[in-house]
C-alpha cells in the first residue's frame, strides 16, 4: 500500500485558480429544497460515480460521524482502499473528502468542483456545498478505484445527497434524537422515517443503535419492505466492559474484543456499532478490532496540551443529546465541576444545552461561533443571568487563549477542565486559531 501524504499538491500557476473555485463552493449554501433528482442527473452527465462502489451509508443524530470514521479504519485494516465523505468540516473543506485517511489535496479537490461546475451549468442547477463535496467523494473514490465508500449522511436520510449511492452494503442509523426539526420533523417517529429512508434492498443489513422501541418499530417497518434484516444494540449484539478497560461485543453467538478509540461511554456504543457492521460485510474482526484502535477523530471529547495551566476539552456536540453525552463524561470521569467555553447557531436548542450543563459548570465563557446564524453571546449571558448565573463575554479566540494561559477565574488553587462546545463552528474557528496539526485518520494495513 502507498504511504499516504499531507502535502497539497499544485503549480504555481494553478494555485490561485484552486483557490478560487474552491472557495466558490464553500461560499455557496445552495438552496435549502431537498431534491436528489438534480444531483442524479448531473452524476449521469459525469461518468455515474455513485455505480462505482459498493458503500457504507450512515444516518444519524449524534455519533454518525465517529461510526463513519471507525468503519473507514476498520476497513483500512483490511487492506481496503476507502474514500470517506463526512460534513460539516472543522477547519478546511477538504476534510469532507479523506481518501485512506488523509483529507483530499486541493488540487484534486479542484480539478473534481470544476467537472462539477461545468455539469451543473450544462443543465441549469446549483448545488451546495454539501451537494458538490458528496459528488467530490463519489468521484474520488471511482478516479481511485476505491473498494469502499463510507457516507454519513448529512441531515436527516431520506433526501440527503448521499441517498443517490446505488450500492449500499450496509447501513447504520446510529440514534435518533431532536436536530434539524425545522426540516425533518418535531416527533422522533417523524425523524426516524426521515433516516431510515437510506435503507435499500441490496443491504445486507441496517445496523441501528440504541434508540426507543417506537423508533426501531418505525426503522423496521421500511427495512422489512425492503427485505433488509435490522441488527439492534441490546438485543441483536450487546457489549459488556473488562476489568483491564477494554471492551467485549457478543454478537451471532461469539464475542469480540476491542477498545473504543475516543473517549466517553457513547463512543463504545458507536465502536460496537461500526464493528457489527464490518463484521456483517465479511471482513476479519481480529484486523477490524486493531484498525479501531488506531481512529484519530478531532473534536470528540479531544484533550489539549497546548495550555499548560488547564485541561482543555473540546467536543463536536451541538444539540441536546450530545450535549447529554458530555455531561455523563464529566459526571462519570472528570468527576468534578468544570469551566465552559459556549456559542451555539440559532437553528439549535441552545437553551436545552444550557439547561442540562449549567448544574456541572462553575465558570461560563461566552465565544459566538462564526456565521450570521450565530447566537449572540449578549443573549445567552441574558438567558444565564435567569439562573443567577454571571458570564464572561469573549471578543474572539485570541481573548480566549489569553484567558487560559492566566488560568482559571476566582479561586487560583482549582483549576477545572474547561470545555469547549455548542457548535462545530466555534470548535473549528478555535482549531484554527490554535493551527493544531492535521494527522491522519487512519493508516491502511500496517503502514
């Protein structure tokens, strides 16, 4: 197998006009209608990528995106060739296409937007970002001759982009919970209709996480209609913990070993889920187990060493349930009270946020994350001082780092971990800021 590079690649003279064209689509929303019938007929125009390769498809509210990395790991370990398309991106759009664990170079990045570009205006659409960087994945991966793609669907299942895969091997409908209600529905049951709607007859499977018995009834209703069998966490396959720390999935009568390589209790049910799935495909759970060890996956409960005076935690969760997901960590690991570094959009329940972090926060710092759907910090502190509660307002990042590097507010003898949330935005807008390096995801076979 090659070994994989970081370097971006590109000549002096066609730098700029990459820049160009990428930063035009990133620029772009598109229109918020859901319709795969566009996207369909331009990948007819461009040599049908999405007929190219058989594919994981991952839905979900919270966790898709750490079960689609895992998976892509995993088949890395099996010596599979594998592109991976995840949204939104944390700092570089080019995040959202990583072909065998390393993101696409913007060269190539480029070169696939143009082809894009050129179809979309020969049959008059616009495509949004997520749109054309689902397309990218899909024409990387056939350029590549990959053996796999791994999709997590970007919102909802049903009419996402990446519903226009025509061979999806396995699916994974990771949880169902409160996101995006403006568009997918303000009853769970409404939601899980929406993320089921990735499932199709040539699936040996759906995977599906620990959700409500409504919900699963709702997800096996369409995957009976599609003749699709549905493996549930709890009564499918179940995980039982060792004393050494490590981890057991009992599943078809044996049991597997592994260790989940993100940390919090979620993450092992996000790791028992990405293995059943591999392992339902036919691949070797003894390469898949050491393959999921090795995930390097920023922004899930992701540890700092930048500041020396502070444990500094930043985690992707930016809705309630993930938001929940947090506070079990910091309840259950941290086993103290921490400081908290906040900015939401205002398509989010932020207010559900703060309701379940407030009783474990000592100090709140207030940061907007970037955009013009951010929440302003003026109204959060408002909606804190209801609870008596007296927050610091932060200018920028800069401020932030400032403020870290003197160390906690009040009492200098404490120093509580503080943690970073609310919004991807801010999570990226702060890694950016910190140029933190940019490792590979995963490594294929033993390179």
């Amino acid at each position: 197998m090659r070994e994989p590079s970081m370097s971006h690649c590109g000549t002096a003279s066609n730098i700029h006009e990459d820049d160009d064209i990428i930063e035009k689509f990133v620029r772009n929303r598109g229109s918020k209608e859901f319709s795969l019938d566009k996207v369909r007929r331009l990948v007819g125009l461009i040599g049908r990528p999405h007929e190219a390769f058989p594919v994981f498809h991952i839905a979900g509210t919270n966790g898709k995106g750490s079960v689609s990395c895992a998976i892509a790991a995993m088949l890395g370990a099996n010596q599979k060739k594998v592109v991976l398309t995840i949204s939104p991106h944390l700092v570089r759009v080019n995040e959202r296409v990583i072909l065998d664990g390393i993101p696409i170079e913007d060269a190539l990045l480029a070169r696939h937007l143009r082809l894009i570009e050129a179809a979309s205006e020969s049959i008059g659409v616009v495509l949004s970002l997520h749109e054309a960087m689902t397309v990218v994945a899909l024409l990387e991966g056939q350029s590549a001759e990959v053996d796999y793609g791994v999709l997590e669907v970007g919102v909802g299942g049903r009419l996402d982009t990446t519903n226009i895969a025509a061979n999806p091997a396995v699916g994974v409908i990771t949880s169902v919970s409160f996101d995006h209600t403006e568009l997918l529905g303000n009853q769970l049951e409404l939601i899980a209709r929406e993320k089921a709607g990735i499932i199709k007859k040539t699936m040996k499977a759906v995977v599906v996480g620990a959700v409500s018995e409504s919900v699963r009834l709702v997800i096996e209703l369409q995957a009976t209609a599609a003749g699709v069998p549905v493996l549930a966490f709890g009564r499918d396959f179940w995980v039982d913990s060792e004393v050494n720390g490590s981890y057991t999935l009992h599943f078809n009568n044996e049991t597997y070993p592994f260790s989940p390589p993100l940390a919090g209790v979620h993450q092992v049910h996000n790791a028992a889920l990405a293995l059943v799935a591999v392992i339902v495909e036919g691949l070797d759970p003894m390469l898949s187990a050491k393959g999921l060890s090795q995930v390097s996956w920023p922004a899930r409960l992701e540890q700092l060493s930048c500041f020396e005076t502070r444990t500094v935690i930043l985690d992707s969760a930016h809705n309630p349930d993930g938001v929940k997901q947090v506070a079990t960590f910091v309840k259950n690991t941290l086993n103290q009270s921490i400081d908290c570094v906040f900015g939401s959009l205002n398509t989010k329940d932020w207010r559900s946020m703060i309701d379940i972090l407030y009783p474990i926060t000592r100090h709140w710092y207030l940061l907007s994350p970037p955009g013009e759907s951010a929440v302003p910090s003026e109204v959060i502190s408002e909606y804190l001082s209801g609870f008596g509660i007296t927050s610091y307002l932060l200018r920028d990042e800069e401020e932030l780092f400032e403020q870290l590097l003197k160390g906690p507010i009040g009492d200098k003898t404490q120093t509580p971990p503080l943690v970073v949330l609310g919004s991807m935005y801010l999570i990226g807008s702060i890694r950016k800021a910190l140029d933190l390096p940019e490792k590979p995801y995963w490594k294929v076979g033993n390179t």
